[in-house]
C-alpha cells in the first residue's frame, strides 16, 4: 500500500478520534464531594480551635460580615429566607476569609424542628381553613414566634424538605458552599413529647441522618446543633455532632437579660462539659447591653471552656467587640 493511500485510509479514523476527544472534554464532569487540600486544616479542627465567634440571622451584607474578625460564623443561607437572595458559592467564599486572610468556619442556620413561613418550601394555602389543606407533618403555631410552626419531624415529609433530593434545604446549602449547618429547634422534640412517647430519640435519629447525608454529598460537613443540651448525655449524639451553639445559659431563660436559675445553669453546664471533655467546642449567645453584666458573664464562660459571643436578639446585626453599638443604640430611641 502506498503513503498515499495509508494517509487516506488513516484520515477519517484520526478524524473521528479528534472528535471523540473534544467531546469527552467539553462534557461537564460529575460533581464531586469536595475534600480539602493537603496540609489545609480540616472544618473540624478549625471548629475546634476557634476562640471567637459571630450570629447574624437578618439584614446579611457578605461584604460587612467579611469584615467581621471572628474564627466561625453563623448566618442565613439566604438574605430573606427565600430562593432569589440566597448567598451564592462567590459571597460564602467571600465571607470564608478574615480580614487577616487566614480562613474561617461559616455555617448554616437550618431550623429543623420548626417550620417558618418566610422559607421558600413555605406554601401560602397551609395557613387557610384552619390548616385543612397543610400537610400531615406540620404541628401548631409557635405562640412566641409568629409564623412559626412546629413540625412532626419524623414524618417522611419534612424530612425530604430538610434533606431529600437535589432541592432539598441541605443539598442547597452544601451548593453554596457553606462548612456545615447550626441546627436550630433541635429542643422541639421536648414539645412534641406528648404526642410522641419516643420523640427524643426520633430527634436524634433526625440529627444522625441529615449528617450522614450532609457528609455524603460534602465530607468533613460540620454539624452543630443549638441548644437541646439534655441530648448530650447519648454519647452516640455527641460522637455524630461537631460542636453545640446555646442561647441563654446564664441570662434569659424565663425572662429576657434577667439571671437564670442556679440550679438550671449547673445542670446545662455539666451536660456541656460532656462535650468539651470529648474535644468538641461550645459556643453561647447571650442577649445582653449592660458592660459589667457582660464582663462578669465573659469571664465566667471562658472558665467553664465555652466560647461567648454577646448579641441583639433580634440577629440582625452583627457586634464587633461585645458591646453593642452606641450609633444602633441611639437610633432606637
């Protein structure tokens, strides 16, 4: 056979494979859980080092929140709770770095065991008819936050709005690249206690299936719960959670900025320390204005190992330093 007839008969065949080729490269490659780079810290240690933290729930701006000094912060996925102003990958990638350029954890608030009627899964009929056209999970109206509706948690229903699919609450925060969730409403099972004899450990469960979900889809995904401490005595909850968020320890319990009782701050303290003693970091909000109140309480959780954070209950700012900001202050008046 001559050169001339190898390269004619060669030719469609190089051809093809060319094509073949720019094919396999331009298709878009499957996602992939995201792991991180060698020699970088792992979320969990980063969890477990932090000495400082941040709440902010309403009013989000990424470029005040990249500013904030702090080690970890917690904030919405979502400016308004809804789909459209959610945070993109860009602004939590944004938020992730300290004004230091040294790298923070930025988690997720996600109420899991209360319905809000601000989120976007939220449908307007549920509320009609004395809830004749709601769906079979969800429970009564919260009597001290509207729009708040507890929820039956184990039902299959919320449960694929909380984690199910590619639209589920979880799927969209693991997308927009936050390093885990603070699960907020953990405590509901307590409310549902009367209609369900088994709700504490239905709850648990709850938790141990959105993390083995989360950590699916994103290994290393942090889970840290708020409040519900009496669940850190199962040593099987404490082994699947990365750390634990609680409001009002010293203050507030029963009546807001006002002394907890003794008796109630030793008991949480001791089931606290049942974490702490197994590597893993607490972290406490406390709605407090008054400076002494706020030293004398700073002190007194830094010697208990818990991380302190001083904040306006409503959330919707962000106090850089512990007291709050005399221009907010002022405008309040």
């Amino acid at each position: 056979m001559s050169s001339t007839e190898m390269s004619s008969t060669r030719s469609p065949a190089v051809l093809l494979a060319l094509i073949l080729l720019a094919c396999a490269l331009s298709a878009p490659l499957p996602a992939v859980a995201q792991t991180p780079a060698e020699g970088e810290p792992t979320p969990a240690r980063l969890l477990a080092a932090a000495k400082s933290w941040g709440f902010q729930l309403h009013k989000l701006d990424p470029d005040t929140l990249a500013a904030a000094p702090y080690d970890m912060l917690v904030i919405d996925y979502s400016r308004d709770g809804k789909a459209a102003l959610a945070l993109t990958p860009e602004q939590v990638d944004k938020i992730r770095i300290k004004p230091d350029g040294e790298r923070r954890i930025v988690l997720a608030y996600l109420s899991i065991g209360e319905a809000e009627t601000s989120r976007y899964y939220w449908k307007w009929y549920w509320g009609w008819f004395f809830g004749v056209f709601a769906p079979r999970w969800l429970g009564s109206a919260d009597p001290e936050w509207p729009g708040n509706y507890s929820v039956r948690y184990w039902q299959e229903g919320w449960q694929k709005i909380i984690f199910g699919g590619e639209d589920g609450y979880l799927e969209r925060i693991v997308k927009a690249g936050f390093d885990g969730v603070y699960l907020d409403r953990v405590d509901g099972y307590v409310d549902m206690a009367m209609e369900k004899r088994n709700a504490r450990g239905l709850m648990i469960a709850f938790v141990k299936a959105l993390a083995t979900r989360a950590r699916a889809l994103k290994p290393g995904f942090l889970i840290v719960p708020q409040n519900a401490e009496a669940l850190l005595t199962d040593a099987s909850y404490r082994a699947v959670i990365d750390g634990l968020g609680t409001e009002d320890l010293l203050f507030g319990d029963d009546v807001n900025k006002q002394p907890n009782e003794p008796k109630s701050i030793a008991s949480n303290v001791v089931r606290l320390k049942l974490l702490t003693a197994d590597g893993k970091p607490v972290f406490v909000v406390e709605y407090l204005d008054a400076p002494q109140e706020i030293e004398r309480a700073r002190r007194r959780l830094e010697r208990y190992g818990f991380i302190p954070y001083f904040a306006d209950r409503p959330l919707d700012s962000m106090r850089i330093g512990d007291l709050p900001d005399p221009n907010r202050e002022a405008a309040k008046k």
